[in-house]
C-alpha cells in the first residue's frame, strides 16, 4: 500500500471510534442517566430523537453546497480539516457535561454530528485521491474493516474504566465522561496522517464562487445523475438496500430485547459483531477482486435478505447469535464496496459533490426502514413480522442494482 493509502485508512481507524462511544452505546446511556436524570425517560428520549433529527436535517441541507465547493482547488482538505477538528474538539467538550445538563448536551451533540458527518463527506471523497480503479473494492473495504477494529479498542478501554470505576476510585460520571476524552484524543492521533500525507489530486480549477453559482452546478450534477442511467440506477439501489442494511442494525438492539436478550448480553454482541466484522469487510475486498464489486454487493443484499426471512423465526438467545454474526459478516462489506463502487462510476473532479448526494441518499433513506418495520409491527402486534418485511427494500435493492452493466462497462 502506499502511504497515501494508509493515512486514509487509519482516518477510519480513527474516526470509528466516534461511531461506537458517542452514537451508539455510551453517550445515549450518559444522556438519559446524567445530563437528563431530572427529565423523565419518555421526556428525555423523545428529547434525544429530536436531536437526532435535526442534526440530520442539517447535514442533509448543507452537505450539497459543501461538497460542489469542495470540488474546486485546495478547498477540499481544508474543508475535511475544519470538520474534523470541530467534531474532535466537541467530542472532548462532551466530558465537560454534568448532571442536569442536558440543553448543553444536546447542543454539543449535534455540532458533533454534524462535523462527523460532514468530515465523512470529504473523508469518502479522498478515496478518489489516493488510490486507482483497480485498489478502490480493496482500500475502501480495508478502511472499513479497520474502522470496526478501530472504533472497538477505545470503545473497551472506556468500558474497562466506567466498569472499574469503584475499584479506581472515581465516579462512574467521571469515567464516563473519560470516555468522551479517550475517543477525541484516538481520533486526532489517527487523523493526523491524513492530514500531512493525502492531497486533493482531483479538483475543478478556480475558485468557489457565489453560493447561487453553487447551486446552479448542484442543479447541473442532479441532470448528469439522471442522464447516466447507470449511476441513477446505482443510487435508486443504494437508497433502498442501504437502508434496509441501516434499519437492521439500527433496530436490532431492539429486537434483541424484544426476544429476551438481556442489556448486558446485547453489549457483548455489539463488541463481538464490531471484532467479526473487521476480518469479514477485508474478505469482502479481497473477494471483490476475484469476482467483482457487483458480484459481491449483490451477495451482501442476499445475506440481508436472508437475515430478514431468519428474523422471522428468530426465538432463541443463539438465533439472535447467529443474526449477529450475519450481520457481522455482510455489513462492513456492503457498505465499503458500495463506496469504492460509486467511486468508479463518477467523475473524480466532482468527487466530493458526488459523494455529499451518495451521503444524503444513504441519511434520507434511513427514514423509510424503521418506518416501515414500525407501521408493520403496529399492525401486527408482532415484532418479527417488522423485521421480515424489510424484504421488500432489499428485494427493489436488487432489481435495480441488477439494472446497472457489467462493472467493466461503468469504470472509468
């Protein structure tokens, strides 16, 4: 690998560990029991929902004017250098939240979702820039694949210190918020390569101009989308079978409990499927080279859909073991070789416009899967009905995505 190659990789190394500590497991947990602990559980979650929400809203409205100006000349690692340090430097400001605080939570929550979120549309864009046709399925499969590592190893570091917290003599709030500083000082350390050795090869001449003008070249990439049918056909796929592939791993935690699995099992599995889903992405990559990224992706979809129909029967602690682990072995690939697959499909000088709608559409259509699981359940009366009609969205997955030529024909 070369070390532009490397640097990218260990940006997600990095930046992973972001997704795990303050998404997904220990700054939810820190919200309701801390910063909101006078607010009441309905309250406070329904106050976490909405924060989630906007932070959405607002990358969703701002990542296409940021990405068309990105494109232009020594804007983009500029831009990634800004969202990267706002998102560091917010994450660390999360260990200053005490009890009762949970507007300053908030606040500070979603100027880091944002500046993570955002720095991931340039972050995504660079694999344009430091690698070639041929080592995109690969180098884009290994950044996944490390993340999950990455974003593992701090994540049990700071599980050690909340777990020991007695033992050290500390308050479990003190090594929570320990926590927060633990994983904004790994992300600058594995951000830090990125920032000295990847340079934006692919660019627009000039300078950015008016934000109408930006938009105007907005308007004209959403023309170009639909003109290329392979491309359209690409993101009509991905906006349904990735969010098929986000409502499962969003939900089952969810489902988890719903079958009787108890919370600090679930924690467990969450650790193990993040440690099997490292091998499993870079199998993807290398695979990907034996049989193609289309071959591989459609075998991802095949895996989703058979996790929904296994869902279904789903009765036991093993089976929801067994979901883990396919869940494990299909989402970092999927996931990866969609990015490296988009990422040959584009023109590189417009990468990071490209990539900032490729981002939209997998944020915008994460809306649709838990919705829909959440009407099905509803009328039902019945969880595992909601699981099994995610079918649907990797079944229309794959009937576009079926509808793009032979990857061979699309590179360019």
């Amino acid at each position: 690998m070369t070390k532009e190659e490397k640097s990218w990789i260990l940006q997600d190394f990095g930046n992973s560990a972001y997704s795990i500590t303050i998404t997904t497991a220990i700054l939810p947990l820190f919200f309701k029991s801390v910063a909101a602990s006078h607010l009441a559980d309905a309250t406070s979650t329904a106050y976490w929902g909405y924060a989630n929400s906007l932070a959405t809203l607002l990358i969703a409205l701002l990542a296409p004017i940021l990405g068309t100006i990105a494109d232009f000349k020594g804007v983009k690692k500029k831009l990634f250098a800004a969202f990267t340090l706002i998102a560091i430097i917010s994450s660390a400001l999360l260990s200053t939240v005490g009890e009762g605080q949970w507007v300053y939570a908030l606040v500070i929550y979603v100027v880091t979702a944002v500046a993570f979120n955002g720095s991931n549309i340039y972050y995504d864009s660079f694999l344009t820039d430091v690698t070639t046709n041929e080592r995109m399925d690969d180098i884009s499969s290994r950044g996944f694949g490390f993340g999950y590592l990455g974003g593992t190893i701090p994540f049990i570091i700071s599980l050690g210190i909340i777990l020991s917290a007695e033992r050290l003599g500390i308050t479990v709030t003190l090594a929570t918020q320990m926590a927060f500083l633990i994983t904004a000082v790994w992300w600058m350390i594995f951000t830090i390569p990125m920032l000295k050795n990847v340079k934006q090869k692919y660019y627009i001449e000039g300078k950015p101009s008016k934000i109408r003008e930006s938009f105007r070249a907005l308007a004209e990439t959403a023309r170009d989308i639909v003109k290329n049918k392979m491309v359209l056909y690409f993101m009509i796929a991905y906006f349904f079978y990735i969010d098929g592939v986000h409502t499962v791993i969003t939900m089952a935690t969810a489902y988890g409990v719903d079958v009787g699995v108890d919370s600090d099992r679930l924690l467990i599995i969450l650790v193990v499927i993040q440690l099997v889903a490292f091998p499993f992405a870079l199998i993807y990559g290398k695979l990907a080279k034996i049989f193609g990224a289309r071959k591989m992706i459609m075998a991802g979809i095949l895996t989703y859909t058979f996790i929904s129909i296994y869902g279904f029967f789903l009765k036991t602690e093993l089976d929801f073991w067994i979901l883990a682990m396919l869940v494990a072995s299909a989402q970092g690939g999927i996931q990866a070789l969609s990015r490296s697959y988009f990422g040959k499909l584009i023109p590189k000088n417009k990468s990071a416009e490209y990539f900032s709608i490729f981002n939209i559409f997998g944020k915008v259509s994460s809306i649709f899967g838990p919705l829909l699981m959440g009407i099905v359940i509803s009328i039902t009366g019945e969880t595992r009905y909601g699981i099994l009609s995610l079918i649907v969205l990797f079944i229309l997955g794959a009937y576009y995505f079926l509808k793009i030529k032979d990857e061979k024909q699309t590179v360019s």
